[in-house]
C-alpha cells in the first residue's frame, strides 16, 4: 500500500480537506446573522387527494431547499454570496455567515430574492441528491 503524492512537502491530500473550509475565518468579527432552513416539494392532486405517489412529508422527498436569513440594516448591493455544493457563503458588511448545508445542492441553479420590507435573504436551491431520478 502506497500512498502517491503531487508535492512531498504537502501535509494534507486534498480529499482530506472538508469542502469549504477555505471559508473558515475565526478571526472575523462579523456576528453570524439568525437564519432557517425549510425544505419544500412539488404537490399535485394525485399525491395530496389519491396519494398516487411514493411522496410523504419528510425531508427526503424534498426537491428544493429554502434559506432564509435574516439581515437587518442591510441594502441589496452590500450582500456577497457563494454558493458551493455543500457551503454556503454570505457576506455582509455586519454579518457573516458560513453555512455547511444538510444536503448537495445544484450551486449553479439557484434562486435568491432580497425581501427588503422583511429585511431578509430568501435563497432556493435545488437538492442534488444520488438516486433521485428512481424516487422523483
């Protein structure tokens, strides 16, 4: 058993580094903004009425994942957000927030509105999960 390595002086593989933790910053001051994660699925009548489908409640028959942060005193051209496979990086210039997230999501597909009487960020982001074409 050998181990191959690019660099010799490396002291990490890259597959030993969690995604996104080159968003880590412990140093940053910025206090981390209140948010929640809601999950939401595609109903019809024939799952709601006749239960014809396999769907039920749980998050595992969710097709989009729903975020939403709070950032008061906050404009729409000040937010910074980047959004990875399993990360989700918002910044502000009061707020930070690193978010690993429950599920991979597709980051090239998302939605996100600033609802600015609310004072809050709504981010939809489809959920990227294996074997979701035998479920869906």
């Amino acid at each position: 058993f050998q181990v191959k390595s690019e660099n010799r002086k490396t002291i990490w593989n890259t597959e030993e580094v969690p995604e996104g933790s080159e968003f880590d910053d412990t140093w940053d001051p910025r206090e981390q903004p209140e948010y929640q994660i809601l999950f939401k699925q595609c109903v019809g009548t024939e799952d709601v009425f006749f239960g014809m489908s396999r769907k039920d409640p749980s998050t595992a028959c969710c097709e989009d994942m729903v975020i939403k942060i709070k950032l008061p005193e906050t404009k729409y051209s000040d937010i910074a957000l980047d959004i990875q496979d399993k990360v989700l990086d918002l910044r502000t210039p009061q707020k930070k927030l690193l978010l690993h997230l429950p599920y991979r999501v597709d980051s090239k597909n998302g939605k996100a509105r600033f609802l600015s009487e609310e004072e809050t960020l709504e981010v939809t982001l489809r959920v990227s999960r294996m074997f979701d074409f035998i479920n869906f």
